[in-house]
C-alpha cells in the first residue's frame, strides 16, 4: 500500500501534544508549518544485512514511540535498506493505528548512484545496465565515478525512493552532496545542472511527490568561499526564484555540525544581501530550515568527552546526551540528526528530549569556555 498524505500542520500538532508532560517545551519546533522533534533519527550507518534491517525497523518504530517525527535517510545508504526498512516500520505503525502519515516527517536524498540491495560484483557493468542502457544517464552525466544531478536520473531516483518508502510523497527530498560535481566540472556548469535538478523538484512539487526540497552537505556550506566546493546558500536560493518564483520550494538544507565540527556556527562565510553570515545565520535570514547530520560524529562524541564542560550539561548523564544537547541547543538548529539502529541507543539519547534545550545564554557561556 502507498501512503499518499504528507506531514501537515495539524498532523505533525496532534503528534507534539501526544506528549504535553512527558518531554519538555523546547523538544518540538514549529517550522515550514509543522512542528519537528528537535532529534531526528538518521541511517546511514550499517551493514547491508537483514540483522540491521530488523535493528533499524525496531529503532525506528522506538523513536517514534518515544517523541522523534523526523525520520532521515538517502536511496544510497546501504544500498537502498534503510529506505526499505523505513517504509516497513512506517507502514506497520500505519496499519496497526498507531501512527498516522502526517504526524510525522520523512526526508531523503539523491545523487549517489546506488546500488541494489547489495553492492554488486562488478559496478561499472551494474551501472550500465541498470541506467545507462535504459536510458536514464549517460556515462558523461557522472562525475567522479558515483554522483549524477541530471534531470532524468534524479527523477528516476525519487520515483525509486517512493517506492523504497512505500510513501506517495516525500517530505524532503535532498540533492546530496551537489558539490562532488564541482569536482569535475565548472562553477557555471554546476549552476546550470544545480538549476536544472531545481526545476525537476519544484515539478514534482506539482504533482505532489515532494513537499520541500534542498541540499544535503558536507562541506560545501562549512568551507571558505575561495575552496573549489564551497557553496553559496544565497546563490542556491537565487536559482530556486528563478525556477520557482517567490513561492519556490526550496526551504531545507543539512550539514554536519557537533562539538567538534562547529564551522556552521563560528565561520562567517556566507553573503546574505551584502553582509557575511555564518550558514545558521544565512539559513533563518533566507527562511531555511536547517537539520544538522553527525551530532554525536558517527559515535566519536559518544564516549570520553572532557569532564570539565560536564557542568554545562545539568539534566543529561552520558557523552551521546551531552553531544545532542549541544547541537539542538544552538540557535538556528532545528533538528538533530543521529544515527541510530539500536533500541537502547534510541531510548538513552531520547532522554536528552526531558531535559530543556540550554538558554541562548548558558550555551554561549559554553561555547566560550570550549574555545
């Protein structure tokens, strides 16, 4: 069965005020009209296995028990698994009432070329085969052996993800890592295939596939604006007008950020109408949404963090909780991500959500202790 529906205002309130008294004022933010868990679950780790198939589903099916409505992944991540164990978790909390699609928002990525289930023996052959002779790329299109933003076969890529998810529509659908293309190919020519993957996603917005659009980094956002794959939201947001109007569907970005790559936040390397930004800045001034990935760096901030910043963080007791409370507690986050493919790992950093997000106060008093 597929899910037509999509997060709305009404879906996303009903969710929050399940739990009025049981997580703190502060866990669920209001953006683009729905209200968001300020922890998010994202997949991308993992072997390409049922065991952690059947880790994610239940992981999964506990966050969202537990107060978490933002649900990440991409077609890539472990080859194509995590899509599908999210439409299965999805679909068995639908069916059993205990869920309903709007309540919650799901947001994923194309670009990589994936593979299938399983990474093949031979990915160049699989590659021909599965798009090049169908038509849908051309081995021209693909830059540094693994990305593609051409229409056709971003097309291709959300089609298959809904299909993954089992979902009519996306809530998000992320051009992933665009800047690998400028890898290969000029600023000029990135604009141009950028513009042109645009107006792929704002006509899927017609036909109802996608609700929100936007780019998932890692560096492009962070880095200086003289590096080849720096990106400039301001320009990003110029193109989206151009295709979608003042009404364009632009509105989400992610990228990394944690207490150890804090660049989002510190570096001010973006021009926003004349005056330089830091990308958290650039975001609300241009009414971006933004979702940060690797909160707790893929495990690392999950242990042996210092003990004297232990007392910036009253209310939560181990490094993953001290990790998460930082980055949602930072002004222009509004959403978390970690990845999480084991229930007591679900259960232990959804705790952080009983404890309030740290005053704009306490957290500078933080950050210039940690500097």
């Amino acid at each position: 069965m597929v899910y037509a529906s999509h997060a709305t205002p009404e879906g996303t309130d009903t969710y929050q005020k399940r739990f009025s008294g049981k997580l703190v004022s502060g866990h669920f933010r209001l953006h683009q009209g729905c209200w968001l868990s300020s922890i998010g679950l994202g997949t991308y780790l993992g072997h390409h296995d049922v065991t952690t198939d059947t880790l994610y589903r239940d992981a999964i099916i506990r966050a969202l028990e537990l107060g978490c409505n933002v649900i990440d992944t991409a077609i890539n991540y472990r080859c194509q698994r995590s899509e599908r164990v999210i439409g299965q978790a999805l679909s068995l909390l639908f069916k059993e009432g205990r869920l309903k699609r709007e309540e919650v928002l799901i947001a994923t990525k194309g670009g990589f070329i994936p593979f299938d289930g399983e990474p093949p023996r031979n990915p160049h052959a699989y590659i021909l085969e599965t798009f090049v002779k169908p038509g849908i790329i051309t081995f021209e299109d693909i830059v540094a052996d693994c990305h593609c933003l051409s229409p056709r076969y971003i097309q291709n890529q959300l089609d298959r993800s809904l299909k993954n998810l089992g979902l009519g529509c996306v809530d998000i659908y992320y051009l992933h890592n665009p800047e690998t293309q400028l890898s290969e190919v000029s600023r000029e020519e990135f604009y141009r295939r950028m513009k042109a993957a645009f107006q792929v996603l704002e006509e899927n917005v017609t036909r109802g596939k996608i609700q929100w659009y936007g780019t998932a980094t890692w560096n492009g956002y962070r880095t200086s604006p003289q590096a080849p794959d720096y990106l400039s939201l301001q320009d990003l947001v110029d193109l989206a007008r151009e295709v979608g109007g003042k009404t364009h569907h632009f509105k989400v970005i992610q990228l990394p950020y944690n207490l150890a790559m804090a660049e989002a936040f510190t570096h001010q390397n973006q021009a926003v109408r004349g005056e330089v930004l830091s990308v958290f800045e650039a975001a609300q001034r241009l009414g971006i949404t933004v979702m940060t990935s690797a909160s707790i760096y893929q495990s690392r901030l999950a242990r042996n963090l210092s003990p004297t910043i232990y007392e910036f963080f009253p209310g939560v007791s181990t490094d993953a909780q001290r990790a998460i409370q930082f980055v949602r507690s930072t002004p222009g986050v509004t959403t978390a991500l970690v990845g999480m493919k084991q229930r007591a790992h679900v259960e232990e950093n959804l705790k952080t959500a009983l404890t309030p997000p740290m005053s704009q106060e306490e957290f500078m008093r933080l950050f210039s202790q940690a500097s």
